[in-house]
C-alpha cells in the first residue's frame, strides 16, 4: 500500500537529616528551575543530521516540494525540497511519511531550504489500517502542533507509536495513548484524577464531564459533554485501556477533546477510519 500522503487532511533515598551546627549559617537560596529544554544552535541557520519524519507534502513551483517535518530538537517545521519533483532526484523515493530520516536544511525563515535527507531504516512499514492510523497521527501534528516548537517526548512517542502499529498492537488503544501525549506535551491536558475547582480525587464509582479547560468536574443531568465513570479517567491517567467500557468512553472523550482544540477544523483521516472501523 502506498505512502503517498492524504490531503490535509519515574528519587534516591533522601539523606538523614543532620542537626544545624550552632553558628547559624545564611539560609541557601533556592535552586533554580532546571531550564526549559530549547532546541540546540544552527550555526549560520544551518542544520545537519537532525532525526526527522515527513509529515505532508505539496508542490511548490514546477520541479520542487514543501515538505511538512516533524523533527525531534526542532519541532515541526517547513523545508522547500529544490527539485524533488524531477524523476532521477534522489530525494524522490526518500521524502516519504512514516520512514526516518536524517534531514538537514539551511535557512532561518519560517521556509528553510532542505540540504539533505537520508533514511535511517529499521523501522516496518506500515500497511493497511496501520497505515491510515499513521496518516491520523500525522494530521493530527500538522493541525495541533505549533511550527519550531520542539517536542522531544513527542517526538519519541510518536515513533514508538509508529512501531507499535507496524508491531499490530490494537490502533483503538494506540492511538488513544498518542493523543493524550499529545495534548499533555502540548499542555492542554488537564490531570484526569483530580476535581476542577475542589481538587478533590475522582471517584471511581461517580460520573463526570471533562471540561477542555479546565479538567473533570460531576456531571449534572443537563450536561451534553460526554458522561464518563470516574475508573475509565483513572485508567485514561493510567494509561491502562484493558477494560472494554474503558475502551469505549475514552474514544468519545477524546474525540470530544480534541474537536475543541482544533476549533471546529475537520480530520478527514478520523471520519475515514470512523466509516471503517470505528477507531
């Protein structure tokens, strides 16, 4: 099956405590937050073996492509690929989605220009429903992630997430995994095991809503957001989709989730695999 992309759509031990000594010594000052991680320096805007993943492509002029990537130290960003177009250019059969890659480009504009791409290989292809669970994620990085944003944890759990496709572990499970990375990593996602407001735990037994901004409240009878028990928002934080009830309430949360963050924008993968297999 081709890969030609859709349209776009866990502290050692603490030390015992020592009594102060007599002579009073100036309390220390608190330790600095550990920095954010950033993406490291391009020197002159020039970039060179950066692990990567095609996301979407489109023509650009007559011979060449923008290509949409995703990479692990730079975020998602857009490269120009000069000729990739023309039938002998090596990058042809390399700018292809779900392969990894080793792409380098120059350039500190939003549109850099690609300078080369290798394929790294030791990953399985991915076929079938794999393969359009792989378009799903794809669209859902070109939709939710922010250009030279860098997501490193993203990063590698879009590649386990990948391998665990190509593996025919259950999609309905992976992706349900994916997309709550993916809204934590993005900081969207509110922690499931705790009340709005009171902060109170949630109660396995109890029904709730998930309000997108803030977090799990009780439902009320006239809510239209999704009803979902208190054990499948444990399980969700737990990432343990074993129960089938389980199963079935976090995809319409995350449906529910989702469709707020994209602000009414359309996936066109999900609806295909929605018709297919109800993922």
């Amino acid at each position: 099956m081709s890969t030609t992309t859709p349209a776009l759509h866990d502290p050692a031990p603490a030390s015992p405590v020592v009594p102060a000594p007599a002579a009073t010594a100036p309390p220390a000052a608190p330790s600095a937050p550990p920095p954010r991680r950033s993406r490291p320096p391009a020197r002159d805007g020039r970039v060179a073996g950066q692990p990567a993943f095609v996301l979407h492509s489109y023509p650009h002029k007559e011979t060449s492509l923008i290509v949409d990537v995703f990479t692990r130290e730079y975020g998602r960003i857009a490269l120009v690929a000069k000729g990739a177009k023309r039938p002998h250019s090596q990058l042809r059969g390399v700018l292809q989605t779900f392969q990894p890659l080793q792409a380098g480009w120059t350039g500190k504009s939003e549109l850099r220009i690609l300078t080369g791409a290798e394929w790294v290989g030791g990953m399985l292809p991915l076929e079938k429903t794999a393969l359009l669970c792989g378009f799903y994620l794809n669209e859902l990085l070109v939709k939710l992630l922010a250009r030279d944003d860098p997501h490193p944890v993203l990063f590698d759990h879009y590649v386990a997430t990948l391998n665990q496709l190509a593996h025919n572990e259950p999609p309905p499970i992976v992706l349900r995994k994916f997309e709550r990375a993916l809204l934590k990593e993005t900081g969207v996602a509110a922690d499931l095991t705790r009340c709005t407001g009171t902060r109170q735990a949630v109660d396995a037994g109890q029904v709730y809503v998930v309000d997108p901004e803030r977090g799990p409240r009780p439902a009320r009878a006239a809510d239209a957001w999704p009803k979902i028990t208190g054990k499948t928002l444990l399980d969700m934080e737990r990432e343990d989709y074993g129960d089938v009830a389980t199963q079935a309430q976090s995809k319409l949360l995350m449906r529910f989730l989702l469709a707020h963050q994209l602000g009414g924008a359309t996936l066109n993968t999900r609806q295909i695999l929605i018709d297919l297999m109800q993922l």
